[in-house]
C-alpha cells in the first residue's frame, strides 16, 4: 500500500510547484546534495510511474487490492455462515 501513498505524495507536491530536491529528501529519503544523480533519476521514474498510475494503471493496482483481501478473507472464513475473520 505505501507505494500509492508515496504516488499520492509525489504528484500534489508536483501539482503545488515544490523543489524536487526537498521532495525527494521528504517523500523518497534520498538526499539529493549527496546523490544527485541518484535522487534526479528516482524523482523523475516515480513521478512518470504516478501520472501513469493516476491514468489507468490505479484500476489494476485497486483490482490487484481488492482480490487480495477477498483470498485473505476468504482463508479465515469461519464454520458458520457467512462469517468472516479478518
């Protein structure tokens, strides 16, 4: 789940105009006065992988949730009804 948190993050920071460098140190803990090829070039690949996940990629990712907590749920059922422990 974080990764969509930290998808979420990356794009109202872009959409608010903030510095890549400060995001990344706060959103991705990479410290781009150390590492600035690093930090660039993981900015740029999780930014480009939260526009495409804000697109169409979200409905698989919800899909892929979704059908994980229903083979989690469906593994506790317990003995009577319709019951489920999760």
């Amino acid at each position: 789940m974080w990764p969509l948190i930290t998808y979420l993050r990356l794009l109202d920071a872009n959409e608010e105009g903030a510095d890549w460098r400060e995001v990344e140190r706060i959103v991705l803990h990479i410290d781009a006065d150390r590492e600035p090829d690093r930090a660039r070039r993981a900015f740029n690949s999780h930014l480009a992988r939260a526009k495409r996940m804000s697109g169409v990629g979200y409905r698989r990712l919800l899909r892929r949730m979704i059908s994980g907590f229903h083979e989690r749920a469906s593994c506790h059922k317990t003995g009577g009804g319709d019951a489920y422990r999760i």
